[in-house]
C-alpha cells in the first residue's frame, strides 16, 4: 500500500514509511501497483498546514464577500475587482453613467472621483481582510495540535 504526499513526486509505501521520489527505483513498483486497479492513500497535511489552507479559503471567500460604499454593498470577486480598477485606471466614470450593485440596482455614478472612492473602500476591505488572514497565521505557529484543532478560522466574535 501506498500514500500520497503533500509532494506530487514523491509517495510513501506503508509497509515501511519510505519515501519514493519519482524516478526511483521503486516508483516502477507503485506505477505497477496503481496498474492493478489500487489508488494511494490521499496525502495527510499536518495539522498546521491544514489551518493555513483553511485561512487561506477564508480570506478568499471574505475577499469576495463585497464591500459597503455610501449605504450599498458592491460586488468584490475577481471580475468585480478587475472591473472597478480598469474604470479607475482609464481616469473616467463607468460608460454607462452607473454602477451595479449587489443587489443588481443601478447606483449613479456622476464622476471619477466616486470610482475612486469606491476604490478606496474596496482597498480597505482589502486591508482589513489581509490584517485579519496574518494575525490568523500567527496566531496558530504557537498552538498545539488540540488548540489548532479548536481554532476557529473568520473574524472575532
């Protein structure tokens, strides 16, 4: 039997916790082995390594939770982001002379500065997000394997 690692060239056989790199020796034995029809363990992340990718899939998501501006919330995903920073980058309102908000309401935008203002509240968004994601990551270096499994991963209650 075999087991993924966290390394997609290298996996470990069971029966004795070897390593086998690619290219080994021995990775003809697990190619054959696969052959038969078996499929490796999936790899096990240490515990650590598991909290770090559970911050990380939190602050995506938070990212592209959208923003307040002005009494409306804004779309923040990618293409939103993207959107809002072409607009501020060209120097001029949105062509259509309005924004959309999240709930798809067309909110008038009468110049380049309320782009910029929006810009400026996506950003602190942004920062807030960010700040929050690294003193996660912080936090968690110096707790053991039972305090990481209790740690619970988004903003303070």
């Amino acid at each position: 039997m075999y087991q993924l690692s966290t390394d997609p060239n290298v996996v470990i056989r069971l029966n004795d916790y070897a390593n086998i790199p690619r290219g080994h020796r021995w990775w003809a034995d697990y190619e054959a082995w696969r052959a038969e029809g078996h499929e490796a363990a999936p790899a096990v992340l240490d515990y650590l390594e598991q909290k770090r990718i559970e911050i990380n899939a939190w602050s995506d998501q938070e990212m592209a939770a959208g923003f307040e501006y002005e009494g409306h919330r804004y779309q923040s995903d990618i293409e939103s982001r993207e959107a809002l920073m072409r607009t501020l980058i060209a120097g001029t309102g949105p062509v259509t002379g309005y924004w959309i908000d999240e709930d798809n309401q067309r909110v008038e935008v009468k110049n380049h500065a309320a782009i910029e203002g929006m810009y400026a509240a996506l950003q602190t968004h942004s920062n807030q997000i960010f700040a929050r994601m690294q003193l996660m990551k912080e936090e968690v270096i110096a707790l053991s394997q039972q305090e990481l499994a209790l740690y619970s991963v988004g903003w303070p209650e």
